[in-house]
C-alpha cells in the first residue's frame, strides 16, 4: 500500500500510529510499508521501535520468536497488551475485533497527516 505521494510509509510512522488496545499483524505491516515479514519481524526484535509489541500473527497470537530489542526488558508481551486493553481468547489469541487492518493503518496516518 501506498501513500499518496506514491511511496510505501515508514515501520515507525506505521507503528506509531497504533493506539493502545489495539493490535495489528505483520502481514499488515507489510502491505502498508511494502517489505517481508521476516524482515520486519527482524526489525522489530532488533531495533527499538514504538508499539512494536504491538504487531501479532495473523491469527492474534504473539510470536514465539517475540523479543524486546532492550536486553533488560523481560516482562511479558501478553501482560504489558492486557494492561493496555487487549483481550485474548482462552488460546492465547487476541480478540480480532481489536485489530488494525492495513486499511485502518493507513487511514489512521491518514488522518495523522491531515491534521498536521
């Protein structure tokens, strides 16, 4: 997906848009930003990035290979999305009314350029 100007957006700016009690996936990262999963995945386990905890499988469950990018930081993903309103199944995956398609991402940074 692209913006207007006909370029893909940044994983930052897409992350950043994502508000709390929300959710997305990384296939939907990737359509917005136009990369792979496994690069952005990458990314996200390396390199500090906002609301990165917030980018699940498809299918709602946080990544087995799900991984702070700060070496101190050890509290559980699944606690730190609870306490910020996501709710999940008895599965272990969040509730899909929660999440953030490629569609709603870039129409939130849509409006996050309007109003600016």
């Amino acid at each position: 997906m692209l913006d207007p100007a006909g370029t893909h957006l940044p994983v930052n700016q897409v992350l950043a848009s994502i508000p709390s009690g929300r959710w997305t996936s990384y296939s939907d990262v990737v359509e917005v930003i136009g990369s792979h999963q496994v690069a952005v995945g990458t990314r996200l386990a390396s390199v500090v990035t906002p609301n990165a905890h917030r980018v699940l499988k498809r299918s709602g469950q946080i990544s087995p290979d799900f991984r702070w990018p700060d070496p101190k930081r050890a509290d559980n993903p699944r606690d730190v999305l609870t306490a910020e309103g996501i709710r999940f199944n008895g599965s272990g995956r969040a509730d899909q009314e929660q999440r953030l398609t490629a569609d709603d991402l870039a129409a939130l940074i849509a409006d996050e350029d309007r109003d600016s």
